[in-house]
C-alpha cells in the first residue's frame, strides 16, 4: 500500500502556515474612477450651429488662436512623455489586462481615508474589511476561506459533471463517497439509527440502555482503534524525530472536545460555555435514545472527567520544546508507566496484522500526562468511563446523520464564538468531507483541471531566490559563530521543496493503490465514513515498517495553506494556494514576492524558528548549535515574546511563548521575500507600475503583503485561533521591519524602539505596544 495518505495515517508533525479566514464571493468589483479604461482618454466635441454667414467673432478668433498654442503645447508634452516613457522604463505604466484588473482590486481593498503611516493595516485592508462582514455560521473568514469556497466550487463541477468513464478507481470512490453525502433524504431517513445500532454493536451505553460492565479495554479498541476517536490520548505512526528515515508509534495527549483547555480549567469566566457544551452533550445523548431524567445527570458526569483530564494537560506553550517531551521507551516501559490498561493488547489491535512484542519502540510526548491519566482511570467509575469513551465516539460520528445533529452544534459554536446559524450549502460540507477521505484522489481531479504546470517551474524559482536571501541574512547576525552559520547554511540548502501535488495522484494505478482496500458505496453516508476511519488505521499500520516517504503528504494539493516538516525538512506548497491573490503568473513580481513570497519564506523560516531549529538538515532532533549561539537565539527570541505579549485583542493579552514559532516566521518571512524581491530587481531591472494605485512598487510589495491577510474574526475565538486573524500580525511585524516605514515614505526610524532589527538586539526588558498609529507617527 502506497504511504501517500498522511492524514489519514496520523504522521509527523508539521508546521503550517496559519491564517485565519474569509472573503465575501458576491461583493461586487468597483470599476475604475470615471468608467474609462485608463489608457484611452476620449475627447467629445460637441456640433454647434454655424453663424449662416460663416463669420466669426473677435472672441472666436482668439479662442481659436489660444486653443491652436494650447493644442501645440499639448502635443509637445505628450511626445516628450512618449519619449520618456520608452527611454526610462522605470516609469512606465503596465497597461495589460491582468494589470488593470489587480489594480482595480487593489484599490478596491485600500481605504483612502487613512494615512498609511497612521495606521496601515486599515490603509491597505479598510476597503476589504467593509466589504467583507463575517459571513453566517463563520468564526473567521479572510483570503484563504475565499480562495478554498472558490476551490470547493471548482471541485463542486467536476464531481457533478463528469462521467469518469476512463478515469482511475480511485476517482470513481470520490464521486461516489460526495453522492452518498448529497443523499439528505436516506440521511434524514436513517436518523440516529446508524449510530445507536453501532453503539450497541460495541457493547451499549449507560446513557441509552444496557451496557457491558466490564469490557472497559474491549470498547476502547473499538472507539480508538476501529473508529479513531481520541480519548484520554491519541496514537499515530510517524517518523521518528531522532531517527527521521525510521516510522515509530508515537502516544500523545488528548481528550478534550472544547477547542482549548482554558475553557476547562476557568470554570467561572467559562461558565457560559460549559453550560452549552452540557447541553449539546444532553441533546445528542437524547437523540441518541437518553431518558430525560437521567441523560443530563450522566452527561454532567462525563463533563465533569475532561475538566480532569484537562487539569492533567500539558499547555502548549510549555510544549515547545521538543528535547523536553520526547521519551522513547519500549512498550513494557510505557505498561509501568501507565498500567491502568494493556498496552500491548491496545497496540497489537490497532496495528494488526502486524506483530508486536513488549520491546517494540514507542514514543512518548508527555510522561507525567500519561502517569495521571493512568492513575484518572483507575479511581473512575466504569460507569462513566463507559460514558466518556461512547461520548469521545458520538463527537467523532454525529456529523454524519441527520440535520438534528448538526443543529445541535451550531447552537454551541453559536455559544462559542458567536457565530450565527450556518448558511452553508449541503454541497459545501460535502466538498470538506470528500477532501478528507479522498483527499489525493479530488486533487486528481482539481490539478488536471485547474493548475498551470508552469507555475511549478515559476514557483521554484522564487523559492530558490528566496533561500539565497535567506541565507544571505544569516551573514548579517553578529551574534551567529561561524560553525553555526555554515550549519544553518546547509540546513537551509537540504531544505527538500514539494510544488503543487505529488506525482503519483497523475498515474492512475498509483492513486488506485493508496485507497485500495477502502470500500465507498453511494448509499450510506455514515457506513463510508466508518469504513473510512477502519481504512485509516490499516494504513497507519502499514506505514510502521516502512520508512517516510517524500510522496507522503500532510495536504491534499487543493488545500490554500503551506507547511513546514522538520522530520523531513521539506516545505510544501499544494496548488490550491498557487492561485491569486497570493500569485498570479501575470501579476507584477512585487504582488507575487509579497504574497506567496512572503509564505515561501514563512515556512523557510520554521526551519530555524524555537521549534524548527532543533533538528538538523536530515529531520533529526539533536543539538547542533553551538552553546553562545543558542543562548543569543534564546534572548532575541525573548525579546519578540515579550513584544508581542503585550498585544491585546478584547483586553485579553495575548500568549507570546505560544505565538513564538509563527511570529518568527512571520517576521523572517518578509525580510526574505523583500530581500529576495529587491535581489530581483537588480537583476532584472525595474518592473512596470500598476496604474492609478499611486504606489511605487516597493510599497506595492508591502501593500500586497498586507492584502493576503486581512481578517473577519468572531467576538469569541479564542486568542491561540484568532492571532493571525487581527491587524496584531501586521502591526508586530511592522514594528520589528526596518525597512517598511521608510518605504511606505514614513520616514527613519527615530527614537525608543522595539526589537528594531529581527534578531538584531534587544534594547530593554521592558517591551510595551504602542498604539498602532503611534508606530508610525514615531517613524515619522
């Protein structure tokens, strides 16, 4: 079986490249000022009635005589400009089509009302955010929400249009798993009975009727193992951080539905949550056959376990550290370690048919996590163990019956992030579950269709480019030792790039080898996506023995995002977000430098960020910075937590230690984007402005950079989802840039400052944030 189903098999961690979302798809395009293509002027001349003597006024004959040296100036100053234009192309104006349509978008996100030296998150996205309310049902929406609606439109076609009379199997299974998913009236048919005959078949739950007292061990490797829920932990095959070319079963935390522990752990200030999530626990457990006398009770019960569970979790800004969390351990070790169940029973049916034994290898992210589960087991209640484990199923499943069920979370995401009811087509949610079973096999489908071979070709060249700047850089910190330097160098010349889609999603007997074994009817919706969580564990066990491979991928070539691997030291980039505006082939290099360029080096950039710079150019965890090196790494990158500690959204500060590693790559993003535009620009020579924005094309890179990121974020997300969602991203680069200012014509950088030159110097502990239009007055 081919290993190219990483999402489906667990794998490795990556880095991606996080934005939060949204865009209004019905906004209507501003035309440009006046109506009149910008390279046409038309002059009117209106008939007048001749005197019937054809004789002229005193007043005529100099209006004439004025008209005819005006006339002759006019001419003279339009071959002296023509003159001009074609001897300095530096000047000159692109009048192509695509340059004029990007213009018009361009200005069409500016709000000209503030000075960008003021404020210029809302110079360059004022005019975007207007346009752009928080569409129903969303908790974000920004670029990259509205470039993947306009993807999962494409996909929309192709699924319903085509025959796939000479396509691959594998294409036939995704047509055939989106109709099952179209088929709303067998869903609502079928109700909840799919899901309570499953949980019968289990051994029952104490919520809906008899249960199995003491099969404790027997439900979890059906919840976790046959089905893939999560609780208590979750486990996955993945390689290996400190022997990157081997897979390893690896065992982390989880079990907690609430998207943060916080929400557990401030039961006060949470108090409104927790009542909402109690109350989708309560409907669900009622739809499922719950009496209402004891349904609540129960639930409250199991509410009350992931509180614990929670309490027992390692927060992530203490998480990353990889050298701290990783234990490699045998199996016999991890069963001392925490012997509240058989871990060798557990594994050997979750990875069957293979065979393992108490010395197989097994990584462990969190001990002491683990020790206390253990020990929360074991002074539990079987009941409400049974209770949580059947609840961790029903989260996992509920989305795939009837409409009851979704309703019933739209009331708690409502609670959450104050979100309104979900407008969003069946057919949308039908896309997003497609993309998840069959993910290689609709990229297939979306790369044949859409994607410009000779944007691979482009896109690699940026890359390259970019990495020279990069590296370029490194040779600017003083504070670097010259063996670390040459280190880092090769790190970043191994840095293996993925453009587009992987090539075996072209050749139809490959594709057909990965989902081989996967059994989609057009049917049952719910049956496919049972069987779907069954074939994903076959493949996780399959990848076991078997090293990474670099066909592998953590997204599906449609999906708008990038990520970083460090186990691989790859960067990837699926064609979903080679697309404008992030890059269009025709769009001025500054555009595409400040959009996907700006992404290339963001990700780049996770390669040597607090996280990414503990492995080496092979993928693996080990030190290979020198002592004086890292210890000057660690104060800079101090000095950036504490910066952007102090940004508030909603008078909530936000976590600077757990932003570090996006906010790193961030701000060395755009320094090698920009670096690698103006390496660009030397080479090539100046590019043709775009007309009517009245930018120059170094502010046009700023200014596109900016327009790929602007946000609608709801009132209730929490600060580790919203961050990139807020102008704090452009303010705190901004603050750290020491070019932006004088580009924007803001002037030098004049008095106290920040962290003024990324990883430069750290002027003083003390690091407050100014308000966004005081940055910019001081660079004035």
């Amino acid at each position: 079986m081919n290993v190219a189903l990483q999402e489906l098999g667990g794998g490795g961690k990556m880095v991606e490249y996080k934005r939060s979302t949204l865009r209004d798809e019905d906004a209507p395009e501003t035309p440009v000022e006046g109506g009149a293509s910008p390279d046409a002027v038309e002059v009117g001349f209106q008939k007048r009635t001749r005197h019937p003597l054809g004789l002229h006024t005193q007043l005529e004959l100099i209006l004439a005589g004025v008209s005819l040296l005006l006339a002759a100036l006019l001419l003279g100053c339009l071959v002296a400009l023509g003159v001009q234009y074609h001897r300095d192309p530096s000047h000159s104006t692109c009048l192509t089509e695509a340059c004029i349509r990007v213009a018009g978008k361009i200005m069409e996100s500016l709000d000209r009302g503030v000075s960008p030296c003021e404020d210029f998150y809302q110079f360059s996205c004022g005019g975007w955010i207007r346009r752009n309310p928080l569409p129903d049902g969303r908790s974000r929406w920004n670029t990259f929400n509205s470039l993947w609606d306009q993807n999962q439109a494409i996909l929309k076609h192709l699924l319903e249009n085509a025959t796939f009379n000479s396509s691959s199997e594998a294409e036939r299974k995704t047509q055939r798993f989106y109709l099952s998913c179209l088929q709303v009236e067998r869903i609502e048919e079928l109700g909840a009975q799919p899901l309570a005959d499953l949980i019968e078949k289990i051994g029952g739950w104490n919520v809906t009727g008899p249960w199995n007292q003491d099969n404790f061990m027997e439900v979890l490797k059906a919840v976790a193992g046959t089905y893939r829920a999560t609780p208590f932990f979750t486990v996955y095959v993945g390689a290996d951080s400190k022997s990157s070319n081997s897979n390893v079963i690896q065992v982390d935390q989880a079990g907690l539905f609430l998207p943060s522990r916080d929400y557990y752990l401030n039961r006060t200030a949470n108090e409104k949550v927790l009542t909402a999530y109690l109350d989708y626990m309560e409907e669900l457990g009622m739809l499922l056959g719950g009496q209402p006398a004891s349904t609540r009770e129960q639930m409250r019960q199991v509410l009350e376990l992931e509180i614990q569970v929670a309490n027992l979790t390692v927060p992530q800004d203490q998480r990353r550290d990889e050298e701290k969390i990783y234990h490699k351990m045998s199996i016999a070790e991890l069963q001392a370690l925490a012997p509240s169940m058989n871990w060798l029973e557990f594994l050997s049916f979750l990875l069957s048919p293979l065979e393992l034994g108490d010395s197989e290898p097994v990584v462990v992210y969190g001990t002491n996590y683990l020790q206390q589960v253990s020990e929360l087991i074991n002074r539990t209640e079987p009941s409400i163990l049974n209770n949580y484990l059947i609840w961790n199923l029903v989260q996992k499943t509920s989305l795939s019956l009837d409409r009851r069920f979704e309703s019933a979370q739209e009331k708690l995401l409502e609670t959450l992030y104050g979100t309104k009811k979900s407008c969003m087509p069946r057919w949308q949610t039908c896309i997003s579950n497609t993309d998840d079973a069959l993910g290689f096999a609709l990229g297939s489908l979306f790369v044949k269709a859409t994607f410009d071979r000779q944007s691979k070709e482009i896109a690699e060249g940026m890359i390259s480019e970019i990495r020279t700047a990069f590296e370029e850089a490194l040779d600017q910190l003083p504070w670097m030792d010259e063996r670390t330097r040459r280190a880092a160098k090769e790190k970043a010349d191994a840095i293996y790039d993925m453009i587009g889609f992987p090539d075996f999603i072209l050749e139809p007997k490959e594709l057909d080898d990965v989902y081989d074994g996967y059994e989609v009817s057009e049917d049952s919706f719910f049956q496919n996506m049972l069987n779907l969580y069954n074939f994903s564990a076959k493949v996780m066990a399959d990848q076991l023995r078997k090293p990474p491979s670099r066909d592998q991928w953590s997204m599906t070539p449609q999906t708008v995002n990038a990520y970083y691997l460090p186990t691989k030291n790859e960067i990837v980039f699926p064609a979903g977000i080679l697309q404008a505006p992030f890059y269009a082939r025709n769009h001025p290099k500054a555009l595409n430098f400040g959009g996907i360029g700006v992404v290339m080096g963001h990700e780049l950039t996770h390669a040597f960020d607090d996280q990414g710079r503990e492995y080496d150019k092979e993928g693996n965890l080990r030190p290979w910075w020198q002592n004086e090196s890292l210890a000057a790494f660690r104060n800079h990158t101090a000095c950036m937590e504490e910066q952007y500690s102090q940004y508030q959204v909603n008078g909530e500060k936000l976590n600077g230690r757990q932003t570090l590693g996006e906010n790193i790559a961030d701000n060395g993003g755009l320094k090698a984007a920009y670096n690698a535009y103006k390496a660009w620009l030397r080479k090539h020579g100046e590019e043709q402005q775009l007309p009517a924005v009245g930018l120059t094309n170094h502010q046009l890179f700023f200014v596109g950079f900016a327009q790929v990121l602007p946000s609608r974020v709801a009132w209730g997300l929490p600060l580790s989802h919203s961050l990139l969602g807020v102008p704090l991203e452009v303010w705190g680069m901004q603050e750290r840039d020491w070019e932006m200012g004088p580009k924007l014509g803001c002037g030098k950088w004049s008095g106290e400052s920040l962290c003024p030159e990324p990883f430069g110097w750290c002027p003083t502990k003390h690091v407050r944030r100014p308000e966004q239009g005081e940055f910019f007055r001081r660079l004035l």
